[in-house]
C-alpha cells in the first residue's frame, strides 16, 4: 500500500526493496538517489551519513551509503517514508552531488580539448619499433 501523503525534500522513502533519497520534488515526480547498504567498495560519489541513534534503531548504519551519482526521476508515491535527514545532512548529500555533476561535465568535455599522443603522428628520423639487440642501441 502506497502513502497518501507525498514525500518532500530530504526525505528516505521505500519502493518496493529499494530505499531512496529525495533530492527534490518537483508536482507528482521526486529527484531521487539511491541508498545503498552493505557496499564493499566507495564511489567518489557516495556519502556516508548515518551514525546517529536515530539511523541506528532503523538499521541505517553501517556502510551504509548515499550514492549522489546515480540520480533519477520516480513518481512522488511511496511504499513507505523511513526517515526525516537532518540540513546539515541534506547541505552534505546536495553539495556531493553538485560536485559530481561538474566532474561529469568535465570528463564529457568536447573532442579536441586535449591532444592524444596517437594523434601526433609519427616522428621524423623513426623506424617504427625496434627489433632485436639490447634495448640500449
């Protein structure tokens, strides 16, 4: 059974097994990310949150992650709400994912921004590789 209420900002909602982040909400959609329990490895992008009373009486705890990457649009209608983030979470989760998105934009940058050494050619005076002798000739 879904709420009737929808989720707003800064709220961990269910759907289904997944738990998610709500980053913004936007009429009947929500920006989520993902929460991710149990990871073994860390994305530059995950944000480790949880270590209070609170998150601990709810199994949040542990390497438990928030990963800021993975970010998409879901219908604002929820199994369950888990939890309320604190702002001082919320300004943690929302300033790891702006800094994720400016490290994409970065490493998607157009071609030509930086000269390949393949792209070079090959020198004059060069015989292609060597063959044979010791690697001092």
């Amino acid at each position: 059974m879904r709420t009737l209420a929808p989720a707003s900002a800064g709220d961990v909602c269910r759907r289904g097994a997944q738990h998610y982040f709500v980053l913004a909400v936007d009429g009947a959609r929500a920006l989520c990310v993902p929460v991710i329990f149990n990871r073994t490895f860390i994305h530059r992008a995950d944000i480790s949150v949880w270590g209070g009373k609170r998150e601990k009486f709810l199994r949040l705890a542990g390497s438990t992650v928030v990963r800021c990457t993975d970010h998409r649009w879901h219908s604002n209608a929820w199994d369950s709400r888990v939890m309320q983030a604190s702002p001082a979470t919320i300004r943690k989760i929302l300033a790891s994912f702006g800094r994720d998105l400016e490290a994409q934009a970065i490493e998607a940058g157009g071609s030509g921004l930086y000269q390949s050494v393949l792209a070079r050619g090959p020198k004059l005076g060069d015989r292609g590789r060597k063959k044979g002798g010791s690697p001092s000739d």
